[in-house]
C-alpha cells in the first residue's frame, strides 16, 4: 500500500504487542533497521508478511491448487455435512474471533485455542482461588524486585526486559541497574538477559522436575512455614533470601510463563506462587505477571468470554455454551474419535500447524509462510491481522487491546470474511 | 411507517404526564406528533388500559469491560446455573451474575430497559469496554471514563497545573476513550494501594502525590462543570463498604462546594458504628443530606440475597473485601499507571446480620429522599445483585405491605436496628417512570431519550398494569426500540443494535504534546494507540450510531 516507514504499528507476533516499532510497507513487509524489533518479530514480518505474486497459489484442495473461491465453497460443503464439528487452532484476532464463535453457535462446535493448556494452568488457579496480579506499564515503573519463575522468558517474550525491566526513567521504581532480577529454574542452557550495563541477574539453580516443589518451598518460606517434609537437596537458603526479598520489596513482581509450565497439574505450582504473592501483600505491595496472549490466545479468550460467558474449550454442540475443559481439548476429542470436522485458524506463526486430524476433515486457514498441509482437505491462505488485515489483539496482560492495522495489501481473505461467508451460506446473519 | 399507540395510559415525566390517556406516535424511529387528521396509520396498536412509558434507562450497570470479563472468566459454576440457548434470533449464551454481552442485550431489552450505561470504564481498558458494548444487542450504551487515581492526572495536581490543563486532560480523556461522563473511583485510593496504603480519607494525603482525595473531587466536579459536560462527577467516594463511611460521604458532599455530584452506589457508603456489632445504618442522615444538597444526586446500589459477584475498580477496597468472599476467591489487579480493579463473589443471606442491614439501608434511602429526580434505582449490577432483580426491587418500593413481610424475613437484630419499618412510603409508577426514565435521561443530558415527546427516540414500552408491580415489570407487553417491536411478554422478537452516546468537551490540543511525551517515556503503548476515534467506535456497533450529545450546563455552582 505504501512505501514510506509505518510507524506506531504493533507487533502480533508474541503477546507484549510491542508498538514501537518501525515498519518498511510494500511490496513486502518489513522491520526497518533499527526499527526497535526483536529477532522474531524480524523474521515473522519476513515470513508471515512476504509478497505473493499474483500466480502464487492462496488456496488448495487435497493438495492440488484452485481458486480461493472454489476453496471457500469446499469448505463451505464440508461445514454443512459435519456432525461434530471443532473449531481449533484460533490464533487470531478480536474480529476473526467473534466470527468464529458466531459461526460455531450456528453449526454447534466446540472451540479449542492451540494454548489452551498454557491458559488451563492459570485458568484453574484464578477459578479456585483468584490472584493478585499486574500489568506491563505497572512492571514498568514500579518493580524493584522481578523475579522470574521458571522460565527465561525472553525465548517467548523476547522484549520483556527492554520494555519492562530495564528502562530510563521509571516513575517510582528504581533505575535500571537497581532493579533486582532473579530467576529461579529457569531451563538449563539458555542464555539470561544481562542489564544494560551486563549485570547478570541472580541464578537459582532448580533441578529438572522440581519446580513445584520449590514454588511450594517459596510460598513456604514467604510464609513463615515450610510444609513437613520439604527436600533437603533443593536450595533452601537462597529461596529464603528471595522470600525475604520480596518481603522487602516495595512493588515485588513474580513472572511466570504458563506455555513454559508444561508437566502435569502445573497449576499446584501457579497456586504456590499466587498464594505466595498473597501472603506478601498483607504487609507490603507484590503482584503476579502471568504471561501469556501469543498467537492471539488472550483475544480469543476475551472474546469467548463475553459472548458466550465462558472460556474456550467450550461446546457449543448443544444449543447453548457448556465449559468443559478436560473432555473438550482438541487431543482429547481426536483421541476420542469425536469430531467429524476440523476448521482450524493460524495466523501469526508458520510453525504452529495443526494436529493429525485423523478421520475429520481438516480445513485449515494457514497465514502466509505455512507449508502446504498434506492432511488438509482445504488449505485456505488467509490476511493476518496486523500485516493485510484489521483487528484487535489483547496484550500479554489482558488489560491493553491494541489496534492491528493493516499495511499491505494481497488480496487474502480475512478470517472474518471467510466465516462470515460460511454463516451466510448456513442462512443466517452474523452476529 | 407510521405506528400509532392508540389509548394507554402515559407516563411521562418530562412532559408532566402521569397516566393522561392519549396516543403516541412513531415514524421511522423517532416519535412524531399527531399527524394531521386523515393521515394513514401503517400499524394501530390498541394499548387501551396499558401503562406506556418511554425505555428505561440504567445509568449505572456493569455491563462491559475487563473486571466483567474477569468476573465471568472466575464463575462458570455461577454460570451453569443458568444457560442460554440460542434461538432463530439469538445467540447462545448464559445468565445470572455475569451473563454473556449477547445475552445481557436481550434480558435487558425483554425488561424494557432500552439504555445501560457502563459506570467504570477505566481508559487504558476503554477498547474492550466499547467492543463488548459493541456486542451487547438491542439496547444502547455509553460508558463513563474513570479517572483520579491515574498518574498523569496526580502528577499535574502534585505540580499545580492551572485547572485549564486539568480540564483539557478531562475532555481529552473523554473525547479519546468515547465516553459520555467521568467518574472518580475512591479518589487517590487506587494510586495510594499500590504505594501499599489500605487506606486514604478525604482529607489524608497520597503518600506519594500529596494531594487528597477531596482536592481529586472538588477538582474533577469543577472540571466537568467547566468544560459543560452534562453528568456530574460521578463519585465512588472513599472509605467502601467501611462501617462510620457516612461521615466521609457527608463530608464529600460539601467537599465538593456546590460543584454538581453524582454519588454512585450510596448505600455502600451510608454505614455508622453504632450498636453491639458496631454497625448500624445512617441512612437517614445521608437522605437528609441529598434532600437538603441540591446539587447533589445518588444511585443506590440496592443489594439483593442470593450470589452475586461485585466488580469494582476499587482495588484497595476489594483487596480488603476479598476476606469476605463467597465462594471464597478474588481476582486484583493493579492496571496501567491508570487504574485497578477487583473481582470478588459475595452471597448476601438474610440471615446475615450486616447483609441484612445492607439491604434495608438501601431501602431507606430510596424512601427517604424526596426527591425521584435525584435518586436512581441501581444494583449497581451486578455488585448489589444481577439487574434482573429490578422487578423485584420495584414491588419493594411500591408495595409496603410487601416490604414488611421481606422485613419480617431478614435477620431479627438488622430489622429493629432499621427505620424501615415504620417508613409508610410508597412509590407510585410516576415515581418510578421518573427514576428510571425521566430522570437519568436529564442527569446524562440525553435530549432525546427517557421521554416520549416528538424528537424523542422511539424506545417505548407498553406494560399491562398488575396488582403485583413485579409482574408488571417483568414482561412488558411491548418493547419498542427505534419504532420496531424488539419484545413481547418477555420474548425477544426482534434484534437490532443499538447506538453509542457520548460528549465531545472541547479541550487545547496542546495537551497531546505531553502526553505524547508521557507514554512515550513511562507507558508501554503509545498514545495514537490508545485513542478511539469516531470511526473506530462506529465500527464497534454492530451498525448503531455514534450519538454526540450536546456539552451545556446551566448557572453556577448551587
Ligand atoms: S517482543 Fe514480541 S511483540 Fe515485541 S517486537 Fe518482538 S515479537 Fe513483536
Ligand atoms: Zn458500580
């Protein structure tokens, strides 16, 4: 659309939405040099936002290339059959979103996002018990203490400590090479952010596997009360040091990263640091920063909850919304052999691709970058919000929803349009 | 199309009519005069011995934003209670203390509420309130910035900024966010919280700012006085649910030296100390105290028994209340340099002896100020209880004999230790079509809303009248919104969108240069981000309109 630098765009390619970055609009889009992106961003614009020549292919059926309407209409014939339909994947924006669960309250499908495990972990704990928690702009300007828990949070999160950590002038917190970062557990191998000034940050070494004991350990210690029985082989003292710490601290934050959680019941371990963060604030002022909202799965999930009243991994297969979000996860109903039908939606990462769809039929709304799916019956390229479309993407706190505006255009459709099509073609209007 | 409502009995307030029998007229969706004789009548509805009003209005209801989605995300146990399900017109959904935006428009609608208006929309936060608005069906909406515990706002009052700057940061704020009012939420409070204070009265300093909240209050009311924006502040004043907060809401009052206010949810701010539970109701000063304030008004915040959640951006006061939980969980959240929030179930039990004594101050104060025009009928939904329960709120008020019998049920001690009793007032419909129409429709500076002269919006109701007002309330026979049948004996028949209201203050752009320059060097989005524009708003309604309503406020401060 245009060639000159598209400022104040914000990224939507993890979910700090960063909006600071300067853009270089068509024919392909990019990070302009020094435009303020991190490596990911970097390469997802190169990949998700390349030019499509006008003889590209944009959409495919069993493989073989045809018209995007021809596509539409495959889909369309295979929605209309389907007794069982999921709509997984949902990485998308607020727009893409409403059009989705308004289709799905028509056809009567479950919705499933491909995070959904990461946000059950929290999900589980602010459904038993709540917490107390912050935001981006408050990590900003008041933490003095940050500690990282279980995660170097950077891998998913790459400008975390840039924006939010180590900056100039934050209004009451202190300066850059005051503020205290601690990591406890995170995974082996990778390499930790260092302050501007290449401070390391303080390391707590947690063996593999024994993260919740010591989020249970921490919140022991915080409290005043190690539970009976608490392992001798886990650094008791230097937890001790953070207990007191935080304790200290005038604005403690604890962060953690739900996707990084990834063994059974790790919400016990979210629950240790909330609870954790709970004693804290009887006497001083501490918060939680649970990270999350990549791939869209904050703006899928806040709109789900408004329309329907409940969390994704809800059916809609009974005329009304049901939460169930053990029997409805995408693996669990294949594995099941429940769904007859698959529309699955990716439109911010190539790399996040959809499961075997073993005997439902896949169609499969890919952003540009994604190979072609050979289990798909319909592969439909699709304009990713922020690059070709408009939209809204709520950010890693769930507060901010920013404005994704679109910057080139290829002729793709939007999610929006496409399920707005497929409504229209069940007899109804949309939403 | 013309429409004629022949023969109801009509109230309508503004015009001074109370029961006068006539016809109303609509005509492509507003109401037109009598057109001359010989016109033709497309459709003629016989409403003989039907109660017509216009839609009524909530001017303070919880209905879209972060905390509600917080508070639905935290109650699917709440929410299986009551399931929605979809309809050729309507969408799936479900109910009770949270219920889906879909199905909040049509419970709404089905009610005969034709306007809600969200109380607390923090600005950081403003585009999720606008799309979950967007997606509310059927009724329209607007929504209140929330300002004074945010730091721009605290630093200029810190650094004495002239109260021009200030006025321009208010217009600005409500011209970015689309919002029709302003409210301050425990002015100064939720800044003081996250310096770890629990606690800031009116006249204790920020520990950080050193400004307090009766400065935040005064200056704010006076802003909006300045600039012409029809609404007053809209308060939640300090000191929540604190028992002896009587004093501290009296005192906010005359804090705000005649400048027009809005106290919001009075009820939870009415409390004294007396008694062997130490505490005890002081409605009857508070009532006394707006009878007497002529600039003062005040939305109740009447609770009902039963669960429900209360959501506020309250976030020091929430933190406090969390203890009290039912079930016994919270969600609070310090937001943005901007504001907070808290999310907390309760279950009010008439056998609760503080729960019960809630309820009958609330009663008080709604019996014992004189004046309709300056008091609101709220839950404050769904803090105080979901707002299906007004049916049931408006039999209390109408019907004492009713009302004793539900006193006679409610704890023993909170019963001899209330007034209301002995208070033998009861509402009238002219009452209650004065609160619920007439009155928020003045007080928000909707010309065209809360009456049924031509000009007006054609949102009517038709009510069949019933010895039991409950009844009555329920199911209207007939909503109209913009001319067109939306619902029938409490079915919805028909879906549409409906329109945004907001004020335009005009303000010095200049203002934009520093805050700029703020979000730039403190925030983590930037300011072109942050604003909504006309165009983005309109492409949030689903296709209602974006309705600017006029900045004018008469005389000077009382
Ligand atoms: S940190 Fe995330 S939002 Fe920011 S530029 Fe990198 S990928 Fe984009
Ligand atoms: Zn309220």
């Amino acid at each position: 659309m245009t060639t000159a630098p598209l400022i104040d765009q914000a990224c939507p390619f993890c979910g700090l939405a960063c909006d600071d970055l300067v853009l270089q609009g068509g024919p392909d889009l990019a990070v302009r040099a020094g435009g303020g992106a991190c490596p990911r961003a970097t390469r997802l614009y190169a990949q998700v936002g390349a030019t499509l020549q006008d003889a590209d292919a944009r959409a495919w059926i069993a493989g073989a290339p045809v018209p995007v309407e021809t596509a539409v209409q495959e889909a369309a014939r295979l929605l209309g059959r389907a007794q069982a339909p999921l709509f997984g994947g949902l990485s998308t924006d607020v727009h893409g979103m409403r059009s989705l669960v308004a289709l799905a309250d028509r056809c009567g499908a479950v919705l499933d996002h491909m995070n959904a495990d990461g946000k059950l972990r929290n999900l589980r704990t602010v459904q038993d018990a709540g917490w107390i928690t912050t935001t981006l702009s408050e990590v900003r300007n008041r933490a003095d203490v940050v500690v990282c828990f279980g995660s170097d949070v950077r891998t998913r999160f790459p400008r975390f400590f840039e924006r939010c950590v180590w900056v100039d002038e934050p209004m009451f917190a202190p300066q850059a090479e005051e503020r205290e970062v601690i990591f406890i557990g995170a995974p082996p191998g990778v390499e930790l952010p260092r302050s501007p000034a290449g401070r390391m940050p303080q390391v707590i070494d947690i063996p593999a596997g024994r993260l919740p004991e010591a989020a249970a350990m921490l919140r022991g210690l915080i409290g005043g009360s190690l539970p009976a029985g608490t392992a001798t082989d886990l650094p008791l003292e230097a937890l001790r040091a953070v207990a007191a710490r935080l304790h200290a601290a005038r604005y403690g934050v604890v962060v953690w990263v739900a996707a990084d959680m990834d063994w059974p019941h790790a919400e016990l371990c979210v629950q240790s640091l909330t609870a954790a963060i709970g004693v804290l604030n009887q006497t001083t002022r501490a918060a939680g920063l649970p990270l999350g909202g990549s791939d869209g799965d904050f703006s899928a999930d806040a709109v789900m909850l408004w329309q329907t009243g409940y969390p994704y991994r809800s059916s809609l297969a009974t005329g009304t919304a049901r939460y169930e979000p053990v029997m409805n996860a995408t693996a669990a109903l294949l594995a099941r052999d429940e769904i007859d039908f698959m529309l699955w939606t990716g439109s911010f990462d190539p790399e996040r691709r959809p499961p075997d769809p073993g005997r439902a039929a896949l169609v499969a709304l890919t952003c540009v970058g994604t190979p072609l799916l050979p289990d798909a019956a319909v592969q439909i390229q699709i304009a990713t919000p922020g690059v070709d479309a408009a939209g809204y993407f709520f950010r890693a706190d769930k507060v901010v929803a920013l404005p994704l505006r679109p910057m080139i255009d290829r002729q793709l459709p939007s999610v929006a349009q496409l399920a707005s099509r497929w409504l229209t073609g069940l007899g109804v209007a949309a939403c | 199309m013309l429409t004629r409502l022949k023969g109801g009995k009509i109230y309508d307030p503004t015009r001074g009519l109370a029961g006068t029998v006539g016809d109303i007229y609509m005509r492509d969706g507003w109401i037109v005069a009598a057109p001359a004789a010989g016109t033709r009548i497309d459709q003629d509805i016989d409403v003989t011995g039907r109660v017509v009003m216009a839609g009524a209005i909530d001017m303070h209801t919880h209905i879209g934003g972060g905390k509600v989605n917080i508070a639905r995300n935290m109650l699917p146990e709440d929410h299986r209670g009551d399931p929605v399900y979809h309809t050729e017109l309507c969408r799936a959904g479900c109910g009770h203390v949270a219920p889906s935006t879909l199905t909040t428009g049509y419970r709404y609608a089905a009610m005969g509420y034709t306007a809600c208006f969200e109380p607390a929309m923090l600005p950081t936060n403003a585009r999720q309130a606008h799309l979950e608005m967007g997606d509310t069906p059927i009724v329209d909406k607007g929504a209140y910035a929330m300002l004074g515990s945010d730091d721009f706002l605290l630093r200029m009052m810190r650094d004495g900024a002239d109260q021009q700057r200030i006025n321009d940061y208010v217009a600005w704020t409500i011209c970015s966010t689309q919002a029709l009012g302003l409210k301050v939420v425990n002015p100064g409070g939720i800044s003081e919280f996250k310096f770890n204070g629990r606690k800031l009265d009116l006249d204790q300093e920020n520990s950080h700012y050193h400004v307090t909240p009766r400065q935040i209050v005064h200056t704010l009311a006076r802003s909006l006085h300045e600039l012409k924006v029809p609404h007053p502040l809209h308060v939640h004043a300090s000191n929540l649910g604190v028992p002896g907060n009587f004093q501290t809401t009296l005192d906010t009052m005359v804090g705000a030296e005649g400048y027009p206010i809005h106290l919001t949810h009075i009820q939870f701010h009415s409390y004294g100390t007396e008694g062997d539970r130490k505490f005890s109701s002081q409605a009857a000063l508070i009532a006394e105290a707006i009878n007497r304030q002529k600039n003062v008004s005040a939305d109740v915040g009447q609770i009902m028994f039963g669960q429900t959640v209360t959501a506020s951006g309250d976030s020091m006061s929430q933190h406090r209340n969390a203890a009290y939980g039912s079930p016994r969980k919270s969600v609070v959240m310090d937001i943005e340099c901007d504001a907070g929030c808290g999310v907390v179930p309760f279950k009010y039990k008439d056998k609760n002896f503080v729960n019960a004594l809630q309820w009958a101050i609330g009663l008080e104060i709604f019996l014992l100020v004189d004046d309709p025009w300056r008091i609101f009928l709220t839950t404050d939904h769904p803090n105080g209880a979901p707002f299906t329960s007004y049916p049931h709120l408006i039999r209390l008020l109408m019907d004492k004999s009713f009302r004793r019998d539900a006193l006679a049920q409610i704890h023993p001690d909170a019963a001899t230790m209330s007034t209301l009793g002995s208070i033998d007032r009861e509402y009238t419909l002219n009452d209650i079509a004065i609160m619920t129409r007439s009155a928020p429709a003045k007080i928000l500076g909707l010309t065209d809303c809360g009456h049924l002269a031509p000009g007006a919006r054609a949102d009517v109701v038709v009510y069949r009248e019933d010895a039991n007002p409950e009844v009555m309330f329920t199911a209207p026979e007939y909503v109209f919104k913009n001319g067109t049948v939306v619902a029938r004996d409490g079915e919805i028949v028909a879906v549409m969108w409906g329109d945004v209201h907001a004020v335009k203050p005009q303000f010095d752009r200049a203002i934009e240069k520093p805050l700029a320059d703020y979000f730039e060097r403190h925030l983590t989005q930037r300011l072109g981000n942050f604003r909504i524009s006309d165009d983005e708003v309109r492409g949030l309604t689903n296709g209602g309109e974006l309705r600017v309503h006029a900045c004018q406020r008469d005389g000077s401060p009382t």
